[in-house]
C-alpha cells in the first residue's frame, strides 16, 4: 500500500500534528542559529588567514584565531542542537521516515560520515595545531575547515531540496520511495539553487556579526585595529554577498518557484486571482476567507517581468488552484516571505554606505554607520530564519511536495501529550542553552583578539596596522 494514501484517523490525531509540526519548527529553527554562523565565519577565517599567510601580518593571524573561537562555540552548539532532529524523524516522523529513508538517509550519512567529520577534525587541528603545523599548514586546515562546514550545508539543503522537489526515485512495491540515480539526487537542480541562497545568507550572518562586533570596538575604543579589519573583512565579503542574494540566487530560486510551486509562489506574493501583468506588493495584508490584499502598495506588472521576463505575463494567482493544494498558512507564509525581503533590501542598502564609506576612508569616523552596522547584528538571523519559514511553509500542505501530506508522515502512537511533554523539556533546556551561548561569546569580546586580550598584544596589533 502506498505511503501517500496512508492517512492517521483526524480529531486527536490532528492535534498532534499541530504539536509535532510545531515541535519541529522549534528544534529546527533554533539550531539553524548555530550553523548559519559556522558556515558564514568559515569563508571569512579563510580570508584572514590568506591575508595572513600574503602579508606576514600576525594581526591577521590573531583575528583569524579569535574567529574561531566564536566559530569552535557556535560549532559545538549546532552539533548538541542538531543531534535530536535525526532522532525526531523516527519519534515523531516515522512514516515520512520509513517511507523516504532510503532517498534522504544517503543525504543525511553523507553529512555525518564525510563533511561532519571534516569539519570537526580540522577544527580541532586549526585551534590546537598551529604551532607544530606551520603558517602553509596551518593556512589548508582552515581551508578544509571550509570545505567541510559548505559541504555539510550542501547535502542537508539537497534533504530538503528533495522534499521540495523529488528526483531520482522510484515508488517500491512496499510504497516507500528508493533512490534509482544518485547523480540525480546530489545534481537537483533545486538544491543547486536552494544552496547558493542558502550559503549567501549565511556570509550574510558572518560579515554582520563580524562587522558589529568590529564596530563595538571602534565605538568603544577597545581593539580599534582589530575592530577596523573586522568592519573592512565584513562589509567587503558582505556587500558582495548581499547583491548575489538578491541576484541571480533569489531570482533563480523563484523561478524554481514559479515551474513547480506555483501555489506557493502565489501565496507568497498575495496574488489571489490570476492576472496578466501581474504586480509584485510591496505591502499589504492578506485576507485568506474574502481572497483578496488589504490596504496593498504594489508595482505595476513588476511580479509578471521578475517570474517571466514580460511585462504582460500571465501569474497564477491561488484561484487557478484547488484551495487543498493551497499553502495552509498563506498569512504566514506572506509576511515570512516579506521580512527576508525587506531585511535584504536593507542589508543591501547599510553595506552599500559602509562601502563607499570604506572606499572613501571615512567609515571609521562615521558614528552613524557603525552604530548601524552594531545594532544591526540579530537581523541576519531573522531574515534567514524568516526564509526557511517561506520555504517549509510554502511546502505545505506537502511533505514530500506532490506526493506525501504532511498529516500522512506523523507517528500514529505519539500522542499530543506526550509531544507537548517533549517540546516543553526542549523549550527549557534550549533556554539554558542560549543562556551558554551568549555568556561564552560575550566573554570571547570582552576577552578581545590578540594572544591573551593584553594591552601589549593590542598595541603591537595597532603598530602592525598602521605600518
């Protein structure tokens, strides 16, 4: 029998649904704090340790060693948080698992045995081996480093680029989905573009933790000459990041959209009726029971050149869909999409001025501009997390997109009760967790870069620099 006509009893049974969905969305999101640092900081303790090994410059050397300190933190934390949603699948999941195991377990093994390993190895050698590795060798752990933490990424965004858009499969007698090309399976072309998005707004994350706490620096006259390499690496890479999020990733992950999510590419932009020269909103609020956007501000046939390159394209809008194949939460899943686009426009704008700032050598100077690169630190986190809502949230009510409900994956004998007992332990210890987290971090600033955070360390930084 196949897993797709597999449906738990409703009543009780949806309202576990609701607590498992949720329980997830908790664990996921929270973790995913973690790894968007990691992943950003990784590319940039590359940059500082080549700027290191070009230069001679031990400021770079110990920016780089202060980096990854945040990022060995980060690391452990992503490790401790992401361990139990492997094991959710199978308590909360079992039937999405037992019917995808043999497609997105490659996946997920792969993650664990080769890019996991990768990483935490030579993290290991990178923080404790420098001394006997030298400068060269010390410069390729950190490029494995690298390597191992985007090649992690890669294969849990092809997971779930999978879900989104199945590849590579077939439908077994038994009902559940065995993987027949695993070239398929790693070359989705949604994945491809999923992860580009993916990496670009983890940089994002990097450059602007790394810009502020260089501004922190700069404001408070502690570490200047470390606070203005922070804030140079991080507007640099981050500029560059921040307009390859715009384009061509996000525009290359909404056309992916637009061929084979079209309800979700509806209900993201608030298009309930179909139109030809549709218009894109830029504000507005969806009323989901009268079909239509409230108070909308809107440009003019924008949606249909952006989706089709014409001006007079037709868009789908949710009416030309049967509302059970609608997103179950378009609200949600409009204002999500909304945040990460704002906050990118944003973050485009800041770096813009702290780069020609940069370019003209008054960025240093400019109160204004630091206090704005400082303040603007949780953003990246909330415009990635407000993403990954857009993408999960857009699936639905899929959970394998076309192929498998959502209510169809769920544990039949996990009751309501016994997923709010789990969720709430969750919810206590990942407060206690966070908690951890900030007071390490803080106290690595405070400490600040240099071998022991000394004034002599510092002043020697500021003497390296302004040679």
């Amino acid at each position: 029998m196949s897993f797709c006509a597999t449906r738990p009893k409703r009543g009780a049974m949806e309202d576990a649904l609701t607590i498992h969905r949720l329980h997830f969305a908790f664990t996921i999101t929270f973790h995913y704090i973690f790894p968007q640092l990691t992943m950003g900081l990784a590319l940039l303790i590359l940059i500082l340790k080549t700027m290191a090994l070009r230069t001679g410059d031990e400021t770079w050397n110990d920016s780089a060693r202060f980096w990854a300190k945040i990022f060995g933190i980060s690391f452990a934390l992503g490790v401790v948080t992401g361990i139990p949603m492997e094991f959710q699948f199978g308590t909360n999941w079992s039937h999405f698992s037992r019917a995808a195991g043999g497609v997105i377990g490659q996946t997920l093994a792969m993650e664990g045995v080769f890019s996991f390993f990768l990483e935490s190895s030579f993290l290991g050698v990178f923080i404790f081996g420098e001394k006997r590795l030298g400068p060269r060798l010390h410069w390729v752990s950190s490029l494995m480093m690298f390597l191992g933490s985007w090649l992690s990424g890669y294969l849990i965004v092809l997971t779930d680029a999978w879900m989104q858009h199945p590849v590579g499969y077939h439908l077994a007698a038994n009902g559940s989905y065995e993987l027949n090309s695993f070239w398929a399976l790693l070359l989705n072309p949604w994945g491809l573009w999923q992860y580009a998005h993916t990496m670009v707004g983890a940089v994002q994350t990097g450059c602007f933790t790394m810009a502020a706490v260089g501004a922190y620096y700069i404001l408070s006259r502690q570490h200047e000459a470390f606070g203005k390499i922070f804030v140079r690496v991080g507007v640099t890479v981050g500029i560059i990041a921040a307009c390859l999020q715009l384009f061509p990733t996000g525009d290359g992950q909404g056309k992916m959209m637009a061929r084979f999510q079209r309800p979700t590419l509806a209900g993201m932009e608030g298009l309930f009726q179909t139109q030809a020269g549709a218009p894109i909103a830029i504000l507005g609020q969806p009323d989901v029971p009268k079909q239509r956007l409230d108070n909308p501000l809107t440009v003019p046939q924008a949606l249909s050149f952006l989706t089709y390159q014409k001006w007079t394209a037709t868009v789908e809008g949710l009416n030309q869909f049967p509302q059970d194949e609608w997103p179950d939460n378009i609200a949600l899943l409009y204002f999500s999409y909304h945040i990460m686009v704002g906050l990118g426009t944003i973050f485009i704008a800041i770096l813009f001025l702290a780069a020609w700032k940069l370019f003209r050598g008054t960025l240093f100077e400019s109160r204004i501009l630091l206090w704005a690169l400082m303040l603007s630190l949780p953003l990246p986190f909330i415009a990635n997390t407000a993403g990954w809502i857009t993408a999960e949230v857009g699936r639905q009510p899929w959970l394998i997109y076309g192929m498998m409900r959502t209510r169809a994956g769920v544990s039949p004998m996990v009751s309501a009760g016994s997923a709010w007992f789990t969720l709430l332990g969750f919810l206590g210890m990942y407060t206690v967790l966070g908690m951890l987290f900030l007071f390490l971090v803080y106290r690595e600033i405070e400490h600040g870069p240099g071998p022991d955070g000394s004034s002599a360390a510092h002043a020697s930084a500021v003497a390296a620099v302004a040679d």
